[in-house]
C-alpha cells in the first residue's frame, strides 16, 4: 500500500480514498495512515468516550489524515472509511467519496483522487456488490477513471476453501468482466509486490482504468484470535507452520546479498520494539478517550458558528418562484419536443396561473431554489430523469437529433449550482451505496437517491441499516443523504405497494417511554433538539409545498441528518393534492402535522372521533368523509413527519378534541406500517386523560398487498367504514 501511495503521490495523486476490511485494518491505520500507535492501543482500554456515540470495534474505525509524503515531497490526504463487517459493503461508498471529491475539486478525469480497495479472495469472488460496483466504473456520472484493487488472497475463506466457495479458477475472474488487467504475484516476494504497485499505479493513471493486484499470500493463524484452522484445513496449516514468515526471509535474502549486516536489522528490531513498548506505555497513562479521533470524512468549518436549535423558515419570494416555474416550462428555441411533452410544459404554466401547484412542481421548486442558492443537488436512481411514473422531466430528449437533450433545471442563472440527475444501473445496493460516499463530502448539497419503487429499497438493506440508520451513531460522521421511496396501496400487488414503513421506524433511535407532565410546555427549540438528537427522519408528506419544505430543510438545518421519505404515486396527478402559491412564500416552512381545518374544527366538543393518519390515505378517507356526510362529526389529521414524533402538535389535537374518540387510519396491514411506533407514543401523553387510541385498517398479514384488484378494492371499502363509522369498542 505504502508504495502504491508513493507512486501515485509522485504522479500527481493528492487525495486516497482507502476501503478496506477489518483484516489487517490496525495495520493499516499505524503504518499506512500513521495514526498514532498510542490513540490505536487505547482503543483496547476499558475507557468511557468523552464525546457522543456509541462508537463501533476498533477493526471498523475510520480516519482521515494530512500529511508530507517524504517520496514525492507532497501533501496527500489519506481518508480510511469506517465500515461494518459485511465484506465488500463499503467498495460503492469509497467509490461515492472519491466521485464527489474529484467533483468539487474540479478534477473530472480524477487525476488528483484515488480509490484504493482492498477486498478478501473470498468476498471478491462471492459478494454480489463487487460486480454492482464495477458496472458503475464506465458511467458518466458515477465513473472515478480506475480504481486499483488489492485483493488479500490468503486462500482459504473463513473455514471454507476455494473450492468449495467460487466456480472460477482465480478469486479475481469477477475483473475480467471490466477487463481489468489482473497481476498474480507472490506475496512472500516483496521485491515483486512492489513493482506490481508500482505498475498498476502507473496503469492506472495512464488508462484510467481499474487494475488488480492478487496478492497471494496466506494467512498464518486462524480467522481470529481464539480459531483453531488444523479443524478444518489440517494439510493446509501443516504447511504453513513449516513456512517461514516473510520478514523472516527477506531478512535472510538481504543479508546473503550484503545488502545490510546482522547488526543492522538487529538494530531496526530494537528500534521498533522501543516504538511499540514507548506507544503502549504511553496508552496506559491515557485518561479520555474520543470517538471524533476516527472521523473519517470531517467538516469542522461547517459545524462552526451554528445554533444547534433552530430551524429557519423554509420559504421563498413570489418572484423567484415564477422565475423557476416558467423556465422549467420552457424549451430553448429549436428543440424538437416530444408532443406529449408539449401539453405537460403547459400544464405547469397553467398550474401557477391557476394558484394550483402540483407535486413535480414543488420539487422542482426545492431544487431550483437550493441551486440558486449555490447549492449542489445530485439526484440518482433508476430512471429519475424522467420519473418512474413519467411526471418529472428533468431531463427533455430532442425529438430529432440524438443524445440532444435540455435540462430546465441547469438554466435557471448564471451562478446557480449545477443540477446532477442521472439514471443509474439496475442496481440498488451499489448505486445507494455511491450515494452515501458522495453525501459525507460537502455537508452544503443536497444528495439524493430514489427507489423505482420504495419496495426495492430492501435490495440495499445492507447500506440502509448498516451505514445509513447508524453510521453518525458509530462513527460520528453526519450525512444528509436523502431517500425518496414512492409508497402507496392502489392495488399494485405485493412488489409495487410497499416501501416497508414499519422497518424504518424501527431503526429510529426515539424512545417510546417519554412521559407527560400536565404543566409540560415546548419551547422553540423542542422541534431543532428533536432534529439533532435523532439518527434519522422518517416522513410521508401529502401536499406539494410540504414536500418542497422538507427538502429545503435538509440544508437549513444547522446539522445533517438522513431523510426517508415516503413519497406517492396516486398523488402526483391528484386534483386534490396540489399547494397554493402562498405555502411556498417567504415565511411558511414544513408543517409536520396536517390539522384538521374544515367543519370538524369550527365545533370540535360535538366531533365524535378524530382520526389520525399518514400519507396517500388521507385523501381516501377525506373523500369518504364528504360522501358520507360526516365532515361534522369526524375531525381528520394527517401526520407528515413520522419521526421525531410531533408530541406537541399531536398533543394539542388530541386536547382540542376532548370529548372524541381517537382512531389511527392506515392503509398498510396492522403488523405493518405506523402503527406500532406511534402507538406507544400516543399513549405516552394519553393515559393521564384517561384516553385510549384505536387502530383502524387492515388485518396483519404475511404480504405486504394484494395482487387481486377484488380484493384490493373490498380491503379498501372495509378499512374506510372501521375508520369512518364503526363503532369504537
């Protein structure tokens, strides 16, 4: 590693990305990264931290350091990321990091970044995400012109031998797809190793392209510590134990060539014990200990000069939303449209005429504003550009002339921010996992990867639970990175219904048991200490503007938090769910719960139960309402923030209707969805009023939805009457 950094230092690299796993990780952090030996070894102290988090094993622990190469005689900053331990789950996330950097830096063809990866044998042949990874090195928008691979081919997998876990001769046949150039060489030579490292630096910085070094090599004990390898692999670890270490016989080799004496390595022995002997007293006398010293991408100047606990408002003028709104309704002169696309621009000019706006409107709307405002939005995903369901547009196709297009969004000003929207690969593990990487460059953009489906966001739980839900919580780094999830039951079946709300709201770090006092008031900073102190939000906005809102909080905010939000399919053309021109303007900001404004609260001791609920299905039940004649009785509120929980505003609703029953309405089966995280937290402040909340939807169930239209449409007619009308037992 050290002489792939020094080559590449002396050709002009500047910034190394390393991803690596937790085999050989301590080594690394000391010899390649030069943390020091004495801050590593009182990762073995039984010391508490003196800062937040629950910190992670030291074996997982990131860094990120600055220092003088003496070979090159340049500064080169070299960043370790912090990883679980599902082998190869951080490959896409350096990949993301290092895309951003060169991003930022204005170093398009990565001339002054590298990724360096090391990978197992058995994970570089076996997991799914190094091939995911790879597909993305030739595309435009996530490429980082190479990567060099180190692949420690110790031969063996845990206790599994090669033969037995993949179907190709060489662990790194995976490359050849990419047509890397694969270097076989001998790990017990090191003369050969380092001219390896040397050529693949030099390869990759001729062709830009990613090369591989199998390091074959072997590994002298078992899989930790306290494993026995003679259980499984006894001819194998005879033959190691009759094998000298490598140290051992380069020592031998120098001293029969006259390179060096006896008396010469007898010294730098002595040297390096007295090193590690000084390092290891020097830990025992240390007294704290910080996670924040394994921070692997820092942002100390953005934290500067902040107030933690407020949340600006989120709004903007009338003149820059017109300004936004017409051009994304417009085309340059000459561009041959698509005639559909014709009657869409004017449609949205139609919409602002009308005071009427709709959901691809008020994103457009976030993200105008935020890129005129000098801030970078990224927004990635299977077929994004245009929209799963064909309402965003971004990116318009000239009729006539192929790979013309037009992107409304990058004319908006001469000084705005560039707009990256991209179509990624089929893939979600990988792709959400670049995302991440490129979100924990610049805390000042705006990241965002959406789902085709919010149900084939589990194809990348890995990242989701591992990085995502937890990372600032292990590793004390921040991230805004934002996930767009398109949920909703309209009869879709069981693939295309379903973002899984329930497991998000699991991983939310809030704490159900919050008890009440009756003099209990919320000041300002309640919503702000909220935002702070959770891992991540969780919300399901219903309106355009709140959408809108939310987004542009996820930079007004003076800390980064990762946003899950379930957005709709149904809604996006609804005539219902559209935002008038004033809920964007100066002054108004994200509504986290939607109160009931209609008859119901003109009279609310005579409403007989209010109900509560989330998403699409509020305007299912407003509808059924209407229909029904029970706008008087029934007072209806929609929660748009999920988590942090809005205590106090569902407080007040809950008092404002004193003499009704509460009722929480989901569309998701009762073993999904909401229901059991907001549950406990409604009763958290109820039980003292001597009050109860009822849930009304449908029945648990092992799928998520339906594939039947008939039964589709019976669920949906049953769940309406618990809601509306049947009484509350």
């Amino acid at each position: 590693m050290k002489q792939v950094i020094d080559q590449s230092s002396a050709m002009g690299v500047d910034s190394i990305v390393i991803g690596m796993p937790h085999r050989g990780r301590l080594n690394v952090l000391s010899n390649v990264c030069r943390q020091p030996l004495s801050t590593i070894l009182s990762q073995f102290s039984t010391l508490e931290p003196t800062d937040e988090g629950s910190g992670d094993v030291k074996y997982h622990l990131g860094v990120c350091i600055e220092r003088l190469n003496r070979q090159s005689q340049r500064n080169i900053k070299i960043a370790v990321v912090a990883n679980p331990s599902h082998l190869e789950a951080v490959d896409p996330v350096v990949q993301g990091k290092v895309h951003a950097e060169a991003y930022y830096s204005n170093d398009p063809t990565c001339d002054r970044h590298l990724a360096l990866v090391l990978h197992g044998d058995a994970s570089f042949s076996g997991q799914g995400v190094v091939m995911e990874t790879f597909n993305l090195n030739d595309l435009r928008d996530y490429t980082i012109h190479g990567a060099i691979h180190i692949v420690v081919n110790n031969q063996i997998g845990f206790t599994t031998d090669p033969r037995s876990s993949r179907s190709s001769p060489y662990c790194t046949d995976a490359g050849r797809v990419m047509g890397a150039p694969i270097f076989h060489v001998n790990a017990d030579d090191p003369e050969a190793v380092m001219h390896v490292c040397n050529v693949a630096s030099e390869w990759r910085k001729e062709f830009r392209k990613d090369v591989i070094i199998d390091l074959v090599c072997y590994r002298r004990y078992g899989h930790n510590e306290l494993d026995e390898p003679m259980f499984t692999q006894p001819l194998m670890y005879q033959r190691i134990k009759q094998t000298k270490p490598v140290l051992e016989q380069y020592q031998k080799k120098i001293l029969a060539e006259g390179v060096a004496d006896q008396e010469y390595v007898d010294d730098e022995f002595s040297k390096y014990g007295s090193i590690l002997e000084e390092a290891y007293e020097s830990a025992k006398k240390i007294t704290t200990v910080r996670n924040r010293d394994w921070l692997d991408s820092p942002w100390d100047d953005f934290f500067r000069d902040k107030n933690p606990f407020y949340v600006p408002p989120t709004g903007i003028d009338k003149e820059n939303l017109e300004q936004i709104v017409m051009k994304f309704s417009q085309i340059p002169e000459g561009f041959n449209l698509h005639r559909g696309l014709e009657r869409t621009l004017k449609g949205r000019r139609d919409m602002f005429h009308e005071d009427s706006l709709d959901w691809s409107i008020g994103e457009a709307l976030a993200f105008g504003s935020l890129l005129k405002e000098g801030i970078h939005v990224r927004l990635s995903g299977q077929d994004v550009e245009r929209g799963t369901f064909s309402h965003r547009h971004h990116v318009l196709h000239d009729q006539k002339i192929d790979q013309k297009t037009y992107n409304p969004l990058n004319d908006l000003s001469e000084t705005q921010a560039e707009y990256v929207v991209c179509n990624s690969s089929l893939s979600e593990y990988a792709v959400l996992g670049f995302e991440l990487g490129y979100s924990l460059v610049n805390p000042n953009s705006l990241i965002i990867w959406e789902a085709q489906f919010g149900d084939f966001s589990n194809t990348a739980q890995c990242v989701i639970d591992q990085f995502i839900s937890s990372g600032q919580s292990k590793w004390i780094r921040q991230s805004g990175l934002t996930l767009l999830l398109p949920h909703g039951y309209e009869g879709m079946g069981p693939e295309h219904s379903s973002a899984r709300p329930e497991r998000f709201l699991q991983m939310c770090n809030e704490d159900d048991g919050v008890r009440f006092d009756e003099d209990m008031t919320f000041d300002d900073a309640f919503v702000a200490r909220q935002l702070n102190d959770t891992n991540w939000i969780v919300a399901n906005p219903t309106t355009p503007a709140n959408f809108f809102h939310l987004l542009r909080r996820q930079i007004y905010v003076p800390f980064r938090k990762p946003l899950i939000v379930f957005t709709p399919k149904y809604l996006l053309r609804h005539p219902l769910a559209r935002s008038s021109i004033e809920s964007f303007l100066t002054g108004t900001s994200f509504q986290r719960v939607g109160v009931e404004e209609g008859k119901a609260s003109e009279n609310p001791a005579n409403v007989k139960r209010v109900v509560f609920c989330s998403g699409k299905i509020y305007y299912d039940i407003l509808l059924e309402r209407k229909k029904r004649g029970l706008e008087a009785d029934v007072a209806l509120a929609r929660v748009e923030q999920i988590s942090p929980f809005p205590y106090d505003l569902l407080i007040q609703e809950c008092n404002k209707y004193s003499n009704a029953d509460i009722i929480w309405a989901q569309e998701e089966h009762k073993n999904m969805g909401a229901w059991t995280f907001i549950q406990p937290r409604f009763l958290s402040f109820l039980k003292k009023s001597n009050r109860g909340i009822i849930y009304a939807g449908r029945k648990p169930s092992a799928s998520p939805a339906t594939g039947n239209k008939f039964i589709h449409q019976k669920e949906q007619a049953e769940m309406l009457e618990d809601i509306l009308v049947k009484p509350v037992n």
